[in-house]
C-alpha cells in the first residue's frame, strides 16, 4: 500500500445493536469513519478512527456558502466474506469533477480507493447480506477555512461515512411535473453532487409531498418541455419498443446507475434511445397506449418504478404490475452484486485483505 494510513480502532463497537431486518434509513452509521485534510496545496494523512461529532468552528465557510460536495455508493458482501464495491473509479471520477466545478481540490484516485477499501475492510461486518440490503458509502468534501469572504476555501477536509441500509422503498412511485420550480439549468451547478441542489429541490418537493406525490419529475428550467431527472434519480421511459431516457446536457447528474442501465440495455440488444425527451412525447404515448413503463435509475433505489406522471391538469396513469425492462434491470443489478450473475464488464472490485494489508 503506498499511502499511509493511520488507524485508531474503535474499542466499542456499536454493531451489536443493529437489527439487520429493520435498519432505519440513512440513521445508523458503522463503528469508523475516514477523515483527511488538505492544506498548504497538498493532502495530508488519512486517518481511520472511530465515528463520532466533531467541533466546528460557527465561521466555517462551507456553513456560510455552500462550498461542499459528496458522493454515494454501495458495498456488498461476497460469499467469502470480503466487501464487493461496484464500478468505485466511477465515482472517483465523478467527485472530482464537482470538486473541479466548485472550485475545490481533486482527491488523488489511490488516496480515496486506498482509504475507502481500508475503511470497508474494518467494518466489513456491518455489511448487510440481505438481497437488496447494502452498506451505503458516503464520501464528501467541504471547505474548512474560517472567514466570511466569499472565496474559495485554501483548506478542505474529506471524509468517508459508512451506513448500512435495508431495501429501499419499492412501492411504486407517483411523481409530479414541475412547472414552477427548477432544479438545475445547463451552465449551472446540476452535473455537480454539491449540497445547494438538494436545498433547492426541498421546498418544491414538500409542495409536492402535501399535494400527495412521491417525488417531483423536472423538467427544463428554460422551457418547461423536457424532462431532466426524479430527485435523486435519472429516468427511463419504454415507449413502444425503444427505451428511451434523456441526454445528460450540463444540468442532468451523470449517473452511474444510469450508465449501468444503458450498458446493460446495448449489450442485452435493446432499442435504446439517448436524446431529449420532451413532456409532451411522454403524455401522447400514455394517451396512445405506447408508455409501457417509466423507471428512475439510482444508487440508493437502484430501479424505482413510476405509476403515475401528473403534469398539470393531466394525470398520466402507467400499469405497472409487469414492467418487463425494470424487472430485468433490477434482477441484474442484484444479482451483479451478489456475484449470481457474471460480472463480464468487471465492474465488480472486491476488496481482500492483501489490498488493504500489503
Ligand atoms: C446521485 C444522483 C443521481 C443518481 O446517480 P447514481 O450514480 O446512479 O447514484 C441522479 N440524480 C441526482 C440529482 C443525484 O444526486
């Protein structure tokens, strides 16, 4: 191993009161936690130690203006024990470039794979082996300078979270069309995993909570005729026998889901379509009876069916018993990541203890 990590064991290990059939979502964090710090132009070192608060200064820039970023992923366990992590340098790359647009340091590739496998590795036991349970992985990066200039930050600290997570939500969801608010325009912050985009996307989404929907669909902030994305998810329409979801055009999160999906959909012969999806295409195919099925596509949810669109006056009703793509997709991505199928693009990386301990 060429970077130097510091480990500081926790003695009191919290695992044995996690029931692994009723984990709350997004509440219960494992035993360590990754943190490192830049300064001076450079990162120092990593350190694992065990997951607990710490103090903050009230000047902290990121509190003031938002300068912070973060990423999601998943670890799965294999049958001999060792955490599996799907496509990581995916994710690497992507907070790098939300790094570069919010004006923050890179993280070199092996400082965040070298400090996430270790981290992985030593709470390995938290991981969930439950088909659909996972252990959610949570890097982020926030500024740490202590001014109220607003400038960028010179000092950043990253951290990696771990927490383990059951089955998310698969009922079937309703989503309303927003034609009010936005949620990211080309030139914007919307391609970047930064905290303001889910600020933003909160008032909207309680509107559309009270109004009894799941989750909004946004469309774009110029016209309010295509569609982008479902709050943390990328969307699918199947219309006829085209499968069919939006070109990412600088407001769209690239989603590694997303690429999964229509990776799987060209390899599997699919007639797959990446272009603009307008509202309207999507209304005249559910009226003429080709809206098969509609998906979001993300880490959290892997595939979350849509039973409903209501854009307007118009309530866009989808029959949703069998949707035959999403179910395909959803069983390969499970079965991907508990090695039941093989894994011919390698975007399977276990983790063994030779990487982390060498
Ligand atoms: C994270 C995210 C997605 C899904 O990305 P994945 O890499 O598939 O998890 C989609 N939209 C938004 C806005 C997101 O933040």
């Amino acid at each position: 191993m060429s970077i130097n990590i510091k480990v500081t064991e926790n003695f009191n290990s919290k695992l044995k009161d996690l029931d692994f059939n009723n984990i709350p979502f997004g509440k219960v964090f494992t035993d360590h936690m990754l943190e490192v710090d830049y300064a001076n132009g450079k990162w120092g070192e990593p350190e694992i130690k065990p997951f607990g608060p710490f103090l903050m200064h009230p000047g902290n820039v990121a509190l003031h203006y938002g300068q912070s970023i973060f990423e999601g992923m998943k670890a799965t366990i294999s049958k001999s024990g060792n955490p599996l992590l799907f496509r990581p340098e995916m994710h690497v790359e992507r907070i790098n470039e939300s790094a570069k647009r919010m004006c923050m340091p890179t993280i070199p590739e092996e400082l965040f794979m070298e400090g996430l496998k270790k981290l992985l590795y030593i709470d390995r036991a938290w991981i969930p082996s439950i088909d659909g349970s996972a252990l959610y992985i949570r890097p982020f990066m926030f500024a740490t300078d202590i001014t109220l200039g607003v400038k960028p930050s010179d000092t950043y600290k990253f951290m990696i979270l771990l927490l383990p997570v059951g089955p998310y939500y698969t009922r079937p969801v309703k989503l309303k069309a927003e034609t009010i608010y936005v949620r990211a325009v080309a030139g914007g912050v919307g391609e970047a995993k930064t905290a303001g985009n889910y600020a933003a996307a909160l008032f909207p989404t309680e509107i559309a909570i009270s109004e009894g929907y799941d989750q909004i669909m946004w469309l774009d902030a110029k016209e309010f005729k295509y569609v982008q994305e479902v709050g943390t998810m990328n969307i699918f329409f199947v219309i006829g026998d085209k499968v069919i979801t939006p070109i990412t055009d600088g407001a769209i999160l690239k989603g590694i889901t997303r690429d999964t999906v229509i990776k799987i959909l060209q390899d599997k012969g699919y007639n797959l379509e990446v272009r603009p999806v307008s509202i309207q295409e999507v209304v005249e195919a559910n009226k003429s009876g080709n809206l098969k099925e509609v998906f979001g596509t993300g880490t959290a949810a892997v595939i979350s069916k849509v039973a409903e669109i209501s854009y307007g006056d118009l309530k866009l009703v989808i029959e949703n018993d069998k949707f035959e793509v999403a179910n395909m997709l959803y069983d390969q991505m499970v079965g991907l990541r508990n090695q039941s199928i093989e894994d011919k693009f390698g975007w399977i990386h276990e983790v063994t203890e030779q990487l982390v301990e060498a």
